[in-house]
C-alpha cells in the first residue's frame, strides 16, 4: 500500500485502532520515521485526492534536532500531536525505531498544537493504539521492569503556536529518581563491639515505587516494589535488579566509596500520612553473627533527580528492615542535585 502524502488539520473519522489494521503492518526498516497524520489515512482515496487536500490546507515542515550528552544511542522516538483545548484529540503521530542524522524530517498542520515525546519505551507503534486524546495519555504507565538506568524511558511536553515560522524547544527527561550511595563506613567506637566489621553488606530500596504516569503532575505511587522488606524473587525478576538491590561490601570497617546507584520512580510522602509510605535505602549486614538492619528514609522524591549521600553506621541496626532506626545509629551527609551534571537529551522544534 502507497502510503498517501499528508492531509492537515481534519477531526479523525474513525479510530486509530481502525487506523491500524487498515496499514496491516509496521513501516519497513528502510523508512527510519514514519508520520501518521490521521485525516489523511481517513480521508484520501488515491494520491490525486491527497494531493488536492494537501495543498488546500495549510502545513509546515518542522526540523528536529536531538542532542544526546553522555549518553551513545537513543532508542526511538515517538512524536504525538494534540489538538488544543477542549477537544484535545490527537491529530498526527511519528515514530523511529532508531534516531537519523539531525536534523529529523517531520510535518505538522499550521494550528496550535501540544506535542509530546517519548523516547526509550519498549514495543512498536501498536502500543500507542489506545490513544486518541491528550487525557488518555495518564493511562499509560512506566514500569521499573522496563527501564535501563543506562537509557531510561523519557518524556517531554512542549506547546507549539500557530503559524509556519515558529520555533520551540522541548526537553525530555528521565521519570526515575537515582539515589546514589556515595560511600559509607563503620565506627562502633564506645561499643562493646569497636572494631568488628559489619559483614555481607548489601543496600536496596524498600517501598520502591514501581509505576507511574509520566504525564500525571504530583502523581503518588500506583504500585509498590519491596512492600517493607527486600522481596528477593521480585527484585530478581528486573532485567536490571541491581536498579533496587546491590552488594556493597563483604566486611565494611573504614570508609569505601561505592558510588552505588538506584533508581526508582517518584514518591513524594515523606512518611507523615497514613497510607503514604517513604521509600527507604535500607543497609543490611550481620553484626557478630546477627541480622541487623539500617533503614534510612529518603526525601520525598521527584523525577529526573538525584539524592546521593554519605553514611556512618555507629551502632547496631534494628531486627526489621521497616522498624526505624535508634536516632544517632545512623549520620547522614545527604545532597540533591540534578540526575545528571551534564544536560540531558533536548529536542529543538523549529
């Protein structure tokens, strides 16, 4: 099937369900992006058509520049086009399986316009199926078991004004928090114990937040990963496990730095409401023999962030990995900063 040029600026007929099963099958590896501009699917019944509703309605050629500090590839990228206010529909739809040269071709019709984008979400473009207006994106979901911290699922939203000749810029971000252990140590100095290491040291989040609606603003937690303690056959199931739990040491005394790194998705409690649990590092290791337990409750989190400390353990922990600590058992040294201290990936709209 010959795919038609372009038709702008039309309300759909059908729906992109519809859409799909009319294409029958995913653009071939040899056209890098492919632009869904639903009306002229719908509308156009032969190429003469489509050209004649094309050059009757108003469009613009935009150029998309991405640039990709620290990071070696980027995998896909999803472009969606809504309608403003109040229909909010979605209006035309591009999708690479893999980033071209810059700067990316693309078209979009001369009215205002939301985009939002997507790059690093696993599947093909039948995932965006269900999507036929700018509200139903807050059902779709990020999940933990998606996710490599190496190249985390992102998203951005931008408004584009109406016109042929104006320029925006859009920045994607990562929706996970990075907690980073940057080093930590023992001093039992006093106790009838100075001088034992604390062996078999591992660190993991607890009440980890394991979903979230990237488009959703203050969105609160819609799932949970290690509910209060380390649940070992979940967190082994991750792809990357070691987003959530890592060995840190087999006998901890003086200071190390591991510069461990975990990743969850945001959790604003800080544990003062009933129902709303903070998402904890927790610090575990045997003392003489013993199962002790250091939990240290984290900030409320946001995406796109990183929380990274330096820890002393003075005594020992508690039995319970969801018991808090003895105040004092544990000093902290805490910092928030950006994810990253270089930029992350921005597309540039013009």
């Amino acid at each position: 099937m010959t795919m038609p040029a372009p038709n702008k600026g039309r309300t759909p007929l059908f729906t992109l369900k519809n859409v799909f099963s009319r294409i029958g099958r995913r653009p071939s590896a040899a056209h890098p992006g492919a632009l869904w501009h639903l009306p002229a699917f719908l509308l156009a019944c032969s190429p003469q058509s489509a050209q004649e509703a094309q050059l009757a309605l108003p469009a613009r050629k935009v150029q998309i520049y991405v640039s990709q500090p620290g990071k070696t590839t980027h995998e896909g990228l999803d472009l969606l086009f809504f309608q403003g206010k109040p229909l909010e529909k979605l209006d035309a739809y591009q999708h690479f399986d893999a980033l071209p040269p810059n700067p990316v071709p693309g078209i979009s019709s001369t009215a205002a316009r939301k985009m939002v984008a997507f790059s690093g979400c696993p599947g093909d473009i039948y995932d965006w199926s269900d999507i036929r207006t700018y509200p139903s994106l807050e059902n779709r979901r990020f999940r933990l078991e998606d996710e490599n911290p190496e190249s985390p699922m992102m998203v951005g939203t931008c408004e584009l004004p109406e016109g042929t000749s104006r320029s925006v810029r859009i920045s994607l971000q990562p929706m996970l928090s990075r907690i980073t252990l940057r080093s930590i140590a023992c001093d039992f100095t006093g106790r009838g114990y100075a001088g034992e290491p604390l062996r078999n040291v591992r660190a993991y989040l607890t009440w980890a937040s394991r979903e979230c609606r990237p488009t959703a603003e203050n969105d609160h937690p819609v799932s949970w990963l290690n509910a209060g303690r380390l649940d070992e056959t979940e967190t082994a199931s991750l792809p990357h496990p070691e987003m959530v739990c890592s060995a840190v040491s087999p006998a901890l005394s003086h200071r190390i730095y591991p510069s461990l790194s975990f990743f969850c998705y945001p959790n604003p409690s800080e544990g003062a409401s009933f129902g709303q649990p903070v998402t904890r590092l927790v610090i575990e290791g045997q003392l003489q023999g013993t199962t002790c337990y250091y939990p240290i409750d984290l900030p409320g989190l946001k995406a796109n962030t990183q929380y990274r400390m330096d820890v002393t353990l003075t005594r020992a922990g508690t039995s319970d990995p969801d018991t808090p600590a003895v105040a004092g058992t544990v000093l902290l040294e805490s910092r928030i900063m950006d994810w990253d201290e270089r930029d992350w990936n921005d597309i540039h709209y013009q």
